[in-house]
C-alpha cells in the first residue's frame, strides 16, 4: 500500500486542519496509508475528534516546527528533528513512501525537496504546478506558478513536457494542449524570451503545443497546460484567486440583503453552488512540485481541511499513476544538444 507522509505541523492551520483533512482522505478513499508527522500530543488530541481506519494512520512523533520566518536553508540543515524534515527524510529513505504533503513554508518545501529529495535527471529546473478550475469542468495546470521568477527557454520545454506528463498521469487527459502564457496569442506578441520560446515550442516532440495564450484562458481556453515563467504565472494565479473571493463574496452579500433576494438565492442555489465550486481553488488541494524524484504536493499555508484532503488524494493519484516515472520517460526522448540547436536556429 502506498504512504502519504503529511507534514503535520505545516501551515496556519496546524495541526488541527491538517489532521481534520488527513482524516477526510482517509475516510473518502481506499489505496493508502497516511504517515503524519509532528506534535504528539496535539496531534494525538486532533485525531480523538474522529473515527477512521487507525491502521492507516501512522504517527511519527517529532519535537520542532519550520516557520515562514525561518531562513529556509538554515532551517532544513539545523531543524533535523522539525516535522518537515522529518518527512523529507521518510519521502527519501522509505521506498514504500511515495509522496509528500505539506502547507508549511514554501520556500523550505522547495530547499528541502531539492536538497533531500533531487531533481529527477535531465530536469533543469523543478516547477510548481498547481490545478486551475476552468469553465469546462476540469482543470488547466500552471507550470510554473512562482519557484522559477527567470526563465531560460530550456525551462519552458521542461515545464510543458513535465506538466504534459502530469496531465496524463493525474487527470487521465490523453493528449493534453499546451499553451504558453503571453500577452497576446499572435506569434509577434511577448518579449524577445517569450517570442524565442514560442517558436521552440513548436518544434518540440512529445507535446501538443497549440501556441501563445493570454490570461483569460487560464480559465475560459481551451488549453489544458499552460506554460510560464514563476514571475508571470504567479501573478496569473494570484489574480484568479482573487476573483474566485471577489465573486462569492459579491455573491453571499447581494443575495444576503433583504428576504426578496433571500428566497430568490434559495431558486437559484444549485447555480451559485456550481460557481462557487468552479472558483474555490481549495477543491484542487495544492500544487505539486514537478520535477523532484518523489512526488510532492504543496499546499497553500492558510488552507483548511478541505485543501488538505484534495492535497493527499492529489498527492495519491500522481504516485499511483507513476507521475515521475512518465517524466523521466518523456525527458529520456530529448537530446539537450539538439534543443540548444533549435534555440540557436529559432527565427522570431
């Protein structure tokens, strides 16, 4: 059975709503065992609160916390016993363990993951890659979302073939399209990088390339991966977390104002709940971190339960349907030289 070590301390929220969603994981689907680490005696006052499966859950006692105000390199090398490095070193040492949750510090998960875990080979660069909820019922992938703010263009060939091969493996799309993220989809539009990397792409085996794409198809397109440096594609994210709030709270205030708009939500209600489902990013649970030699999966540091169990469901999903596996194999088809060739030879 597959081990899903959690971060148990990681987050705003911890270790009461990462307890709660380890248990709703649990409780929702068979396949997996959870390894949660951290406070004892917090953890163990969390986990009295529900009845679940106790032998799928395993508790790894450890005695320290890795805070966002931790330098993160200093806080992998000299907090060995904190619950994130603890997990760390179980995603690394135990071959039954496959992947690793966390909503702790980002810039720790990131250091930690490439200082303890490794880039999987011919990566040039991990990416954060988390699920967008679209109009058509599914998700685009983002890749990447702020781990790489400067890009070279051999990054960008990276991040479509690994997102391409998470798209594949997590979320059954048999031939996913991938789009660059631009500010225009004609071939002239986007800085000299943006126009070099476009015209790379397209000479790209292994991918679906459909070209330049613009903001509003993070959501709205017709693109199931989409392509950027960290810098832009963490803007993109943050302005749709943004507007997901903007309209359910313009929502629950509207139809909150008088018993009229009361009775009239009431006739409306299963509408506003498929919207509201569409824009609330906590159904995708995280992003995962593509490119590592085990899979991991990070969560947002202020989610709540229902983040965390999306977050190891993900986490399961990815691992069962060998997501590192289906990189490697995509990336063992590049020749670099010839690439660096392309680039070399691109017309923009």
């Amino acid at each position: 059975m597959i081990k899903i070590v959690v971060d148990g301390m990681g987050g705003d929220q911890a270790p009461e709503q990462v307890v709660k969603g380890c248990v709703d994981a649990l409780n929702k689907k068979e396949g997996f065992t959870i390894v949660l680490t951290g406070d004892e005696d917090k953890i163990k006052a969390e986990l009295a609160k529900y009845k679940f499966d106790g032998e799928r859950l395993i508790l790894v006692p450890t005695t320290e916390v890795i805070s966002n105000d931790d330098v993160p390199t200093k806080a992998i090398r000299t907090k060995k016993d904190s619950s994130l490095v603890v997990a760390l070193n179980l995603l690394k040492t135990d071959p039954e363990v496959g992947a690793l949750v966390s909503a702790g510090s980002t810039g720790a998960v990131l250091t930690g993951g490439i200082l303890m875990i490794g880039r999987l080979k011919g990566v040039s660069r991990p990416a954060l890659c988390p699920g967008v909820p679209n109009v058509r019922g599914g998700v685009t992938l983002l890749c990447d979302c702020g781990a790489n703010v400067e890009c070279k263009p051999i990054n960008f060939v990276h991040f479509a073939i690994m997102a391409s091969a998470y798209a594949k493996t997590a979320f059954g799309v048999e031939n996913p399209k991938v789009g660059l993220l631009n500010n225009g989809a004609e071939d002239h539009k986007g800085d000299p990088l943006h126009q070099e990397v476009n015209a790379l792409l397209k000479k790209i085996p292994g991918i679906h390339y459909v070209g330049n794409v613009e903001g509003n198809d993070l959501m709205f397109g017709d693109v199931d991966v989409m392509v950027a440096d960290g810098f832009s594609g963490n803007v993109a994210l943050k302005a749709v977390e943004g507007c997901g709030r903007t309209v359910k709270t313009v929502l629950k205030r509207e139809f909150s104002k008088n018993l009229g708009r009361k009775i009239s939500y009431l006739a409306a209600k299963s509408t506003i709940d498929s919207l509201s489902y569409t824009l609330d990013s906590d159904n995708i649970g995280g992003a995962v971190f593509l490119g590592m030699k085990k899979v991991m999966v990070k969560a947002h540091g202020t989610c709540r339960a229902k983040a965390i169990t999306p977050a190891i469901l993900l986490a399961f999903e990815a691992c069962k349907g060998g997501l590192t596996d289906r990189i490697s194999e995509m990336l063992s088809h590049l020749d670099l030289s010839e690439i660096d060739k392309m680039s070399e030879n691109v017309n923009v």
